[in-house]
C-alpha cells in the first residue's frame, strides 16, 4: 500500500479588468489550477472557502480595493419558499427535468446565446462561440451534471426552456452556470431552477445548495438574498446574511489584506486519495 502525498497548490492572482457587478470598479481574481486525481478533493475544500470553479480553474475575487463579492450557498433543512417563489413554483409546474452528463449541444448554445444576447450582451460571455461553450460544459475534472428543463413550445413539442451546469460536490449542490429562453422572463426560471437544485440536493441528502456571488448593490445578483437561509461567505467563515442592508459594496482600501496573507490562511486537504 502506498500513500501519495499531495503537491501544494500555486495560486495566482489576474490582471485587474473591469467588474461586471459594480460599474467603475476593477476586479481582480486569486486563482489555482484543478486537475489529477487531488482535483475533487481540493475542489470540495476551496469550494467551502468562498472559491468558485471555472472549467479547470479555481478563483474567488481578490480585489486591492474592493470586498463586496461574498460567496452565498442556501442551507437546504431551512429553506422556506416566499409566497412569490410558491407562485413561481406554481407557473412553472409543466417543466420536467433531465440530469445528463457534462455534454454539450447545439441546442443548449442556441438556447445560451439567446440568454446572452437578451440579458448578458455586454458581458464577458459575449464573444464566446460553440467551442469556447463547449470547454465551459465539457472540461471538467470533477462530478458535474447538465441539468436541462424542457417544457413545450406552442405546437406542443419539447423545446429546451433552461439549463444549468451543476457541480456535485460533498456537501452540496454548486450551481456553476445556468441560462435560459428568455421568452419565459416572466416566469422567474433562474429562481425556478434554483429552487428544483433545493429540491435535487435534499433528496440526495446533501446540505447546501452554492449559488456563486452575491454583491450587495448590484441588481444583477440582488435576487439571491431573496432566498430564505442563505448564507455568506464573510470574513474568513459562513454566516448567515441576517438584513441584506446592512452589507455595502463600499469599502476602504485597508479593508483588503495583501495576497500573501489572503493565500496563507487557506485550508487545504491533507493528502490525496489512497493508492492501493
């Protein structure tokens, strides 16, 4: 029997580029790589400290000025839906899910570039063509799913209405990405589909459903504090959000630590799986 001892992770910082979230400001990203067989493993540690994954990256923000993004993840034993998501429960009741490998379509980029352009046309995701979409689905070095909902179009044929790539993680669901037809705008499908992951990650027994960032001020991400016991990611551990006013996308320059320190207090795992 042998013991593999893992290689300590390099981490990186990017070059500041304008924030998507707050216009004005500049975001910057600490980053590591997630490949091998200690991918899972490192995924499933970072993810509880505020980290996101992107395809083979692992980032959170690390901006010198700026700690408005906080990680938000709902705990799902708590979680009671408003009377407006039971409404929204209620309108998109016709949809059925379909959980498929990590595998890319025609279909779903169609479907991704008519979210982009209606909602996102000047986002970083613009630009992407088929197969730059089709890494995003596709490479993944851990346990992801292609959640698809498909409800029927009005000669009552399937016809795709949303997707969501889904991280499976241990203890939880982590939404990477998700996007849908915006003909169904009015039937609120991004909270919709949040709520089915609440749903898909009690069944499997798992405690929290990941929802990427929440950033007090931005009205793109002002939807996820609406969800019942959300937490954050603030100050080095997870709480719950209380008053989503009492947060401010305001902050003085000193209230950032320098990178070094910001990488010094991460937790890594152990040791890599044990090899027989």
């Amino acid at each position: 029997m042998r013991h593999s001892l893992p290689i300590a992770p390099q981490f990186y910082v990017t070059a500041p580029q304008p924030c998507p979230y707050l216009e004005g400001r500049m975001e910057r990203k600490l980053f590591t790589a997630l490949q091998g067989e200690y991918a899972e493993k490192l995924n499933d540690t970072l993810s509880k400290q505020g980290f996101r994954r992107s395809q083979n990256v692992l980032y959170r923000p690390s901006c010198a000025e700026c700690s408005a993004c906080l990680s938000a993840r709902i705990r799902v034993a708590d979680f009671k839906p408003s009377r407006s998501q039971r409404r929204t429960i209620r309108r998109n009741v016709e949809l059925r899910r379909e959980a498929t490998s990590p595998w890319a379509t025609e279909a779903q980029y169609a479907l991704f570039r008519a979210y982009l352009d209606s909602r996102h046309a000047d986002g970083g995701m613009a630009d992407m063509d088929i197969f730059e979409f089709a890494a995003m689905i596709e490479e993944t070095p851990i346990r992801s799913r292609v959640i698809e909902y498909t409800g029927k179009d009005e000669d009552g044929e399937k016809e795709l209405a949303a997707v969501c790539l889904t991280d499976v993680i241990d203890d939880g669901l982590s939404m990477v990405y998700s996007f849908y037809d915006p003909k169904y705008a009015g039937s609120s499908l991004g909270t919709y589909v949040i709520m089915d992951h609440i749903d898909i990650a009690r069944d499997a027994g798992l405690p929290y459903v990941y929802l990427g960032y929440w950033v007090p001020g931005s009205s793109k991400m002002g939807y996820k504090a609406k969800f019942s016991s959300l937490e954050i990611y603030h100050r080095g551990e997870w709480r719950d959000i209380g008053d989503p006013d009492q947060y401010s996308s305001e902050t003085h320059p000193l209230s950032t630590d320098p990178i070094a320190e910001q990488v010094a207090r991460i937790n890594l795992p152990d040791s890599r799986p044990t090899r027989t």
